[in-house]
C-alpha cells in the first residue's frame, strides 16, 4: 500500500513537473520560434532588389536620374512636346517603410483632355485629374508606391497660352 502510495506521488509530480516547468519551456521555444519567423520574413522584404521606378507604355517617357533617394519622371521626349494618344504608367517603389513625395518641376498639360492621376499600391486615389498649369502641385504617397497614370487625347496643344504650343511636364521623387 505504501508502495502504491509513493508510485502514485511519483507520477502526480512528473506530470506537474512537466505541466509547469517543461511545458511553459516548451511554449517559450514556440513563440521564439514565431518571433524569428516574423524577422526572417522583414528581412527578406528589406533584402529584395526593388526597382526604384518603372515606365509601362509605348514611347511612354522614362524614369532619370534614379538613386537611392529618388529620381526624376517626365513626359515623352522632354523637354520637347510629348505625343498624342499616350496611355503610360509610372510605377515608382520606396525602400519599405519609407514613402515617396512626388514635385511637378514642370506641368503644361492639355487642360481640356490630357491628365495625370496619382494612385497608392492599393490602387487608391491620391490625387485625381492634374491638368492645366498645376506647376507647384506636390503630391505624398500613403506608402512606399505610388503610380502616375499619364494620358493624352488626340489634340497636342496647352490651352494655357495661345503663343506657347509646347505641351510636357516632369516631376521629382524623393522617398521620405
């Protein structure tokens, strides 16, 4: 009986040594775990190459002057006329966790039929329907992408002065 006794404590302790000592152990391990995994993951998005800035579109204009702080997006052929019937995307990408402020240097578009739209990686709109002479015009992404959606109708001439027929624009991208 007493042996019986003694094996029965033996066991009530085992398990209680495991319950509450190894098992919290055994927890501890798995959140570790967990928590590695989060910071594997953030370094391999911190680790892939992106790239800062991409032009989709025929005869579209280009992206220039690209470092790690930004660069410069700009109509068709700056600083001549851009074409008619243009439909381009801009795709610009910050460093993550960082944000892109996009400045017009430069902005004689069509005011009756060419516009610039700004949208965030969501596709949310940031701003809409730039057009005319929004020379000062300073847009800031919700995040670290932003897309510049450029078209232009059949007609190539500003509406803003009659003697000046040059239609273009350029802007400058930092990432804060």
């Amino acid at each position: 009986m007493i042996l019986t006794t003694v094996f029965i404590y033996i066991i009530v302790f085992q398990l209680l040594f495991f319950h509450l000592i190894s098992f919290p152990l055994l927890a501890l391990q798995s959140e570790k775990q967990r928590a590695q995994l989060k910071l594997d993951a953030m370094l391999a998005k911190l680790d892939t190459p992106i790239i800062p800035c991409n032009v989709t579109g025929v005869n579209c204009g280009s992206c220039k002057n690209v470092t790690d702080d930004g660069g410069t997006i700009e109509s068709p052929h700056f600083p001549e006329p851009y074409d008619s019937n243009l439909n381009c995307l801009f795709t610009i990408n910050a460093p993550y966790e960082k944000k892109i402020k996009l400045s017009f240097t430069e902005f004689k578009v069509d005011k009756c039929c060419d516009f610039i739209t700004v949208f965030d990686e969501s596709a949310n709109l940031i701003q809409s329907s730039l057009n005319g002479s929004d020379a000062q015009m300073t847009v800031t992404s919700p995040s670290n992408q932003m897309t510049i959606k450029f078209t232009s109708n059949v007609n190539n001439i500003t509406r803003l002065d009659p003697a000046e027929l040059t239609t273009r624009w350029q802007a400058t991208y930092t990432f804060m």
